[in-house]
C-alpha cells in the first residue's frame, strides 16, 4: 500500500508537501512580512471559519498586503487539503506573505504577488494536558505592540515559549508594565471567587477565536465575565488559570512560577468549561450550532 504524502497548497496549485518550494526572496522567509492563520477542524469540519476568515482579512488591512481568495475561494482550499488527509480532527494552516520581489528591499515592491500556502495536518493530542492541566512560567512581554495583527514574524514568541521549556514549564503567561497580556501562544483566563477574567483586547493582545467562545459559552452558562485590565499580582490569587488556543482548546494551568494554582489540580469552573466546550463541538461538527 503507498502512502500518499501530505498535500498543501501553493500559490492557486496543490502539491505534495515535499514538493512545494518558495523563493529565498519571499517577504515572509526574509522579513517575516506575512500573516497567517490556524484552524481547528472536528469530524471534517473547519470549527468558527468564518471568524478566522475575518482575522486573517483584518491582518491582511492592517498589513496592507493585498488579499488573494475570497472567503469562497479559502472555504474551497481548506475542504480540499482537509478532504485530502481524510477528514476527522485536523488544523489548518493559512499563510500569506507579501510575495517574492527580484530584489530585497524593506520597503513594499512595485510588482509582486502575494505567496499562499495552505496545509492541513492532524490536531495535536492535548488529552494528558486537559486532565492533569500544564505549568506555566511568566516572562516579560517582549513583543510588539501590534500583537493584534497575527504575523508569522514570532521570534520573541518563540523565545518565550522556549524559556518556558528550559523552566520546565509548558508556556509563558505575559506580562507588560505590571498587566497580564496572554500566553506566547494562547490567551489566558483568570477564575476569582466565581468570576472569569480575561484580559481586554486594548491591551493588546491576539482576538483569540477560542478566547471569544469561551465568553460565549461563560455568558450562557449565566456567570459572570470581566474582560479588564488584569494586574500581574491577580495571578498569584487565582482560584484558577486557564489557556486557550485553537490548538489547545481550553486547558487548566496547575502551576505558576512553580507554585500551585488553586488546588494544583484542574479546577471545578474548568470542568463545567470543559464540557460546555466538548459540546459545543459536537454540535458544531453535525451542524447543530453556529
Ligand atoms: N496561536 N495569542 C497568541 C499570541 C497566539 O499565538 C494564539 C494562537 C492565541 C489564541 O488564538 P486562537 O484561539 O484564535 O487560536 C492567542 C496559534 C494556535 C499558533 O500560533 O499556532
């Protein structure tokens, strides 16, 4: 039996993934000047596509690279390479950079098209962090202000994340002028006498689409939500501290700076969570939920 390799999308082509080549003089390999986008798929389909569609179309104004596909021409990409790895759970992967120019210059080129590419590959298996929850350091918010747009340029992202690693600890929580922004690669949620908390989007941080779900699912389980300048001591009181991520769904944080969240085990608020969101997407992938 052959195994076919993994298809992705390439500039209005499909291609087996090894196969597919980008110029040394892509804006994205050079400068990091493209955005991207991550969605989640369960039982075949793209979970909150839509909202994706519209960051990725808000990181594209706000990068003023021009936009390749419609939301009709994506939809058409996504269900291909998600069709092609079988359907089932998997994460989308959306890039789009500002195209290869003959020359390297900061500045925008004349003439270039825009480079898109597009694989699908299975969702990770986050069932050992949903259950025994993760430790989290926090480190200094490096980044720049525009963390609202999602570029691929994530070096200090991923320097934040590796300092976690070293710490023995599974993500940074951010922080920036003594206010808790997000995780180097997840939004974050407080839990305060029965109050979630999340920081507000002012601040400047990603509008996370798992971020907004959780919100939706806390309004309609009919408990209070405050979306609020969070101060980095509120952490250390936390009942609980949670981090979301179209990878990650929602997962409990038992640990902060080595030292324990709560109980140090996932807490109550988190298991309702939990099981609001399992639901809620099963009723996404069968179509019974928007
Ligand atoms: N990152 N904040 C940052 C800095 C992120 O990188 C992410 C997700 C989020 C959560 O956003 P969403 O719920 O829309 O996935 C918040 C993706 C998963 C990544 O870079 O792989």
């Amino acid at each position: 039996m052959t195994v076919e390799p993994p298809l992705c999308y390439l500039n209005g082509e499909y291609m087996a993934l090894e196969s597919a080549r980008i110029s040394p003089l892509d804006r994205g390999f050079l400068f990091g000047d493209a955005v991207y986008e991550v969605i989640p798929v369960y039982g075949g389909v793209p979970f909150r596509l839509d909202t994706h569609l519209g960051r990725l179309t808000a990181s594209l104004t706000a990068t003023r690279i021009p936009a390749p596909l419609d939301a009709a021409g994506w939809r058409a990409v996504i269900d291909r390479l998600v069709e092609a790895e079988g359907g089932g759970d998997q994460t989308v992967y959306l890039q789009v950079s500002r195209g290869a120019p003959p020359n390297r210059d900061h500045a925008f080129p004349q003439e270039a098209e825009p480079t898109v590419f597009a694989m699908a590959s299975p969702l990770p298996d986050t069932s050992a962090l949903r259950e025994h929850g993760v430790a989290v350091t926090t480190a200094d918010d490096i980044r720049w202000q525009r963390c609202d747009i999602k570029s691929v340029a994530l070096l200090a992202n991923v320097l934040l994340r590796q300092d976690a690693l070293d710490r023995g600890a599974q993500e940074s929580v951010l922080v920036r002028d003594d206010r808790v922004t997000e995780g180097s690669a997840s939004n974050i949620f407080l839990v305060r006498g029965g109050v979630l908390i999340t920081p507000e989007l002012e601040g400047g941080i990603l509008s996370g689409v798992t971020r907004d779900l959780i919100l939706e699912l806390a309004r309609a389980g009919n408990r209070p939500v405050e979306c609020r300048r969070v101060d980095a001591e509120e952490l250390t009181g936390a009942d609980e501290i949670w981090l979301t991520s179209s990878t990650k769904e929602v997962i409990p944080v038992t640990r902060l700076d080595g030292r324990p969240v709560g109980g140090g085990t996932p807490g109550p608020y988190y298991r309702d969570m939990r099981a609001w969101f399992d639901e809620y997407k099963a009723d996404y992938a069968e179509g019974r939920s928007a």
